[in-house]
C-alpha cells in the first residue's frame, strides 16, 4: 500500500469520530501507545528534530526493497501521537514515495486546529527534516 494509500486510510479511520476535539484527544491517548521506543543509540543530537519545545527524535532504517522504516519518538503526549500516525503513513514507503506525499492528514483531520504555533511548527521541522533525511538516503542508494 502506498504512502498516500494509508494517509487516506488513516483519515477514513479517525474521520469516523465527528467531534474534531474527540477525534484529537483519541489520537493523542491511542495512536502513540504502540509505538515502540527508539532504543538510546538512536536518541542522538543527530536525531534530535530542532525547532520543537519538547524532544522529538527522527530515525530512518533502511528496509529491503528499498523500503524505508520511520521511526519518531517525543516526550511530549501530544506529539507522540502525531508522530506515530507520521510512522504509520511513511513507514514501508521508498523515498521518492515519502517525498511525493505531504503530511495533509494534519489539516484533513483538523488535527492542526488544536496545535499551538510553536507544536505547528515543531511539526513543520519534523516534515522538513524526513525530507532531508530521506533525500540523503535516495542519493547515497
């Protein structure tokens, strides 16, 4: 399934809870609960997402198939919920994938209506920074 594919899904899945505050507050208890802790080696200074109030870290893991694995973890409740839905929409994509495909399941679920300026562009960096990293690893594969 492509990136684009599973954002959809996810919007489908989560656009069935009509109160959009309901439908924030769900992602922000659920979505990141599965989601699995970068081990130590990974919460780098490299890693770290610069520009977030909270620690947020990016790991990429290069897959078979030239498939990419993406890994977020934050300290913060809130964006560990976001971010796990980042995982879950880009991770098994190959990066021309990743980069053809705007996070928009922020806006379609209004989940962007409950972010402070500073989570916004906190998530903003968090997006600019996947890209990078992804187009590094296209060029060096």
């Amino acid at each position: 399934m492509s990136a684009s594919a599973r954002q959809d899904l996810l919007v489908e899945e989560y656009g069935l809870i009509d109160d959009p505050r309901e439908r924030f507050q769900i992602i922000v208890e659920t979505a990141g609960g599965g989601s699995t802790p970068l081990p130590e080696s990974e919460r780098t200074e490299q890693n770290l997402v610069p520009g977030c109030v909270s620690k947020v870290w990016l790991a990429l893991r290069p897959q078979g198939g030239g498939t990419v694995e993406v890994l977020i973890e934050s300290e913060s409740p809130a964006l560990a919920g976001i971010a796990a839905l980042f995982c879950r929409v880009y991770s098994g994509s190959n990066p021309t994938e990743i980069l053809a495909t705007e996070p928009n399941f922020i806006e379609r679920l209004g989940i962007d209506r409950f972010l402070t300026p500073t989570r916004a562009r906190g998530l903003r960096r968090l997006r600019e920074m996947l890209v990078e990293r992804v187009s590094e690893l296209a060029e060096a594969g």
